[in-house]
C-alpha cells in the first residue's frame, strides 16, 4: 500500500506555492547577483534562459582557452562518510586541516583499528606531476602489502611529538573543533566553525550543544543516511539551512514589520518562501519519479521499485523530522518538499574532490636530488610502506553548486571542471578548454566525453536526461521520417 505523508494531506497549499518554479526573470536575477557578489570568482559568464533547456551559461566576454571562468561556492557539500576516515578536512570549506603527520598517523591508527576505508582517488583530474615517476615512485601501480608500524611511533605522529623532513613545506591550518562538542566535524578557522553552526550545523550538530530537538533521532538519521544513500545528510543540511534563515528573517520581520512585505498573505509562509530561494532555483522533479531504473530491476518491475525508493525517503524524513521538526516550517518536511531536495542534489551534484597533502609530501620526496632523496626516504619510506597505495586518497563528497548547475551538458564541451594547483578547498573550478566567444553557450560535460555514444547515453540516463548536442545528434539513431 503506498505511504501516506500527513503533511502532503495537511498542506497543499503551501507545498504548492514553495513547489511553484520562481519566474525565470526572478531566477536570473538571482543568480546573475551570485555572480556579482563578491564571494564568488567569476569572469566573462551570465546566466540566461536557453529556450529548449531550461537555464544555461553563456560567455558575456570573449574567453581565451584555459582562462578560469568560475569558482563557485557550495550551497551544500559533504565529504563520504566512508573517506572521514582517510583524510580529515575543515567540515565547511574542505581545506586538510592539522599537519601531515597528523593526516598520516590518524589514518595509520584507524588503519590498524581496521576501519580505514582507503581507496584510490580522482588523481587524474588534479595533478599531472605523478606521470614521470618511475615504478619505484611512491604512485607506482603495483599494489603493495602495508607494513604496519609500532603504535608509538603512529600516536607520535597524531600528537606531534614526530617530524617528518620537510613536512613545514606542506603546513596546513590547526583543527577546530565543532563549537557544538560533537567531535564529528572539525574546521579550518573559527570563521568556518562559525559559518557552518549559522548556516546549517547547529540544528544537524549531535554534540551536547546541539540545538536539535532530539540527538538520539539526529543519531538515529544519520545512521540511516550512512547505511543508505549519503545524500539525504546533503538534504538534511538544505532542510535545516532553510529553517535557520526562516527564523534569522522571522526577527528581522518582528524588529522591523513595516519594511518585510506581506506578499503572500501569511507572514509565516512569505519569510518561508524567502528562506527556500536558494532551493526553489534549483529544484524539478522528485527523487522517486526521476531516478534511472537500475539495471538489475526488471522494466516490469518498475512502479514497485520507484514506491519502494519513495519509501526510503519517508523513512528517513520521518527520522529528520523527530530530531529537527518546526512546526513553523511544517510544510518543509512534508514528502513532496524532501523528494524535490532529494532530486535536485542527485541530479546536479558535482564530485567534491580536494588533492591530499600527503600525496603532494610524498611526491615532493621522491623529486628530491640524490643523495639527499636517498637520506630522506630512509626516515620517510616505514611511512608510505604502511600506508601503502592508499597514501593518495584525496578527500571526496559531493556538492550541490548553484551557478556550475546552470551549466548544460555537452559530448563537446567547451569548458570542464578542473582543479588547479592552487586550489585547495571544496569550491567547484571551472576553466575553459578552448575559447569562447562572446554569447556562445558555456558547456560542461558531465560524463566523460570520450566514451562511445551508447556508453554516454547510459550515464546520463543517471542525470535524467536524453542528451541533445550537436554530437550525440549526429552519433545516435537517426529519426527516419
Ligand atoms: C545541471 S542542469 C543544467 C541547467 C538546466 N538547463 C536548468 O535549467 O536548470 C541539467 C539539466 O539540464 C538539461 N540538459 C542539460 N544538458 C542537456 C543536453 N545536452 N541535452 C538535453 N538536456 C540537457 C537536462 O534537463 C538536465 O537534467
């Protein structure tokens, strides 16, 4: 029998009227002011409507090849909860944080507790250095046996007590912890432990200074997450991002009345319909109706698969809703409003990948000159051994952009997401790869481009969507009339 959620009976009303897609004049301009703002690196791009596919990113200068077009900020982003355990980074911004001694030694001592989780990473999108390194190098691809080392000397790192040589050229900032004692996330600087308590921490926090209205449930949830599907903690963070703007707007109004505008008759749902912006951008279609059939479920067996994904999600808003609910922002926990946030995240996302200090340690030890590269890796080498090939994992996740989820997709595009040398936190980069002139479109691909066609159209079935470039035009089936 299907589920029924009580708040999509109670609240039509007001689901619809968050549910409703704002103007495209008002989606532009909102996003157009992201681009401005100055938080946000952008060169040469704006934000149009491209009449058959909805919004799309076009050059308003000419862009030379390789130029850097934009760096976005996440509207929310989380590292896999499989990867805290490899690498530890700030919980808002995504830097490394502590030193590498402490990256190596607290993977070591989760090594050895049989909890490390490491797997080989994204190298090929960031460094291009570990190309000339012969097999002897620390990324040779013959896979190596760990060689444990004794448990002083890996609590030796974690405290500091060990140095590494030349560890001081890859400092990285000191861990904060969570204001809120959770002991779960950590930051780069007290204005990212700040940041992240405004913005959604303090209500997903389960530290006793949590301001959840049941850490037992917030527990309870993001077990569930883990077990499941990690993006209903990225909903989680929308859901709460939104209640906390709700209520920063909720004073704002009650200390100055005159000046919020009454625009939809309810004071409750027009500062609610503020707080949800961001989302209401973004938003299409839900979760349940829009994911690609997997291809172990038979075609007929589809409705029972697409009831049984939406009963995941009532599962775990129910188990969201017992730690945060506020019965102002009802209508936000309704099935309807978590299946649109749920969607929208597993249809626009980005990989979130930052490139690990440990890696670039390594990598600069094996480019020493002889014989000092011989002295040091005498001292360095118990490390990578222990390690082994997981010493380059670098720190994954996945993000939700607003303006990099403008971008349309094409078989050949003319831009990419690439991180750079420089470019050490969770923020997406996107460069172009050829130039671009004035008015043309900005593309990004969002599989790889390379693959055969039939190969493509199957990962973009993941996306929601049958790809219509120039490209797949003229490589697909043709339409006989
Ligand atoms: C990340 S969004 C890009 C922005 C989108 N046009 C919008 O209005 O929000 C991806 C969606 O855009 C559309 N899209 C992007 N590239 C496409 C392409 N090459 N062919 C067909 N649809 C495309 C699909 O609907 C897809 O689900």
């Amino acid at each position: 029998m299907e589920i029924v959620c009580p708040i999509d009976a109670e609240l039509g009303t007001e689901i619809s009227a968050l549910l409703t897609p704002p103007s495209p004049a008002d989606v532009e301009e909102y996003l157009n002011e992201l681009i401005q703002s100055s938080s946000r690196q952008c060169n040469g791009i704006t934000v149009k409507q491209n009449g058959e596919l909805g919004k799309g990113v076009y050059a308003d200068s000419d862009l030379k090849e390789g130029e850097l077009l934009l760096k976005d900020q996440m509207l929310v982003g989380l590292q896999h909860s499989s990867n805290k355990i490899d690498c530890l980074v700030c919980s808002f911004c995504f830097r490394f944080v502590g030193s590498v001694e402490l990256q190596i030694g607290r993977r070591l001592y989760l090594q050895e507790l049989g909890v490390s989780a490491g797997r080989d990473c994204c190298e090929a999108d960031y460094s291009a250095e570990d190309e000339d390194l012969d097999d002897s190098g620390p990324s040779s691809s013959i896979y190596k046996e760990k060689v444990p080392l004794p448990k002083g000397i890996v609590e030796s790192l974690m405290n500091g007590g060990l140095k590494l040589p030349y560890s001081d050229k890859f400092s990285l900032p000191p861990a904060v912890p969570c204001p809120g004692g959770c002991k779960e996330a950590y930051y780069c600087s007290k204005q990212c432990a700040e940041s992240d308590w405004d913005l959604s921490h303090s209500l997903l926090c389960t530290g006793e200074r949590s301001e959840a209205i049941s850490r037992e449930a917030l527990v309870e949830f993001i077990q569930h997450a883990n077990d499941t599907n990690d993006i209903f903690l990225l909903a989680a963070k929308a859901v709460s991002s939104t209640i906390l703007k709700y209520r920063k707007l909720k004073v704002a109004y009650s200390e100055d009345r005159e000046k919020t505008p009454n625009v939809a008759g309810s004071p409750h749902l027009s500062l609610l319909l503020k707080a949800w912006k961001p989302i209401s951008v973004g938003h299409k279609r839900r979760w349940w109706d829009c994911i690609a059939l997997p291809f172990d479920v038979e075609p007929s067996d589809e409705a029972a698969f697409r009831m049984q994904i939406r009963e995941l999600a009532f599962t775990s808003l129910e188990l969201l809703k017992a730690a945060i609910f506020d019965e102002e922002c009802k209508p936000i926990f309704s099935l309807e409003i978590y299946g649109h946030i749920i969607a929208m995240f597993e249809l626009n996302n980005l990989d979130l990948v930052v490139a690990s200090p440990v890696e670039d340690y390594f990598l600069y030890i094996d480019d020493l000159p002889n014989p000092e590269k011989k002295e040091v890796e005498g001292i360095t080498r118990p490390f990578l051994d222990a390690l082994g090939d997981d010493y380059s994992v670098c720190c994954q996740g996945t993000a939700f952009y607003p303006l990099q989820s403008c971008m349309n997709h094409s078989c050949s595009p003319n831009a990419k997401a690439f991180k750079r040398e420089e470019d050490r936190d969770g923020q997406a980069t996107i460069i172009a790869l050829k130039p671009i002139s004035k008015g043309e479109e900005v593309t990004i691909s969002y599989v790889d481009e390379d693959l055969p066609y039939e190969e493509r159209r199957a990962l973009l079935a993941d996306y929601g969507f049958k790809c219509r470039c120039p490209k797949c035009l003229e490589e697909g089936p043709k339409l006989c009339d």
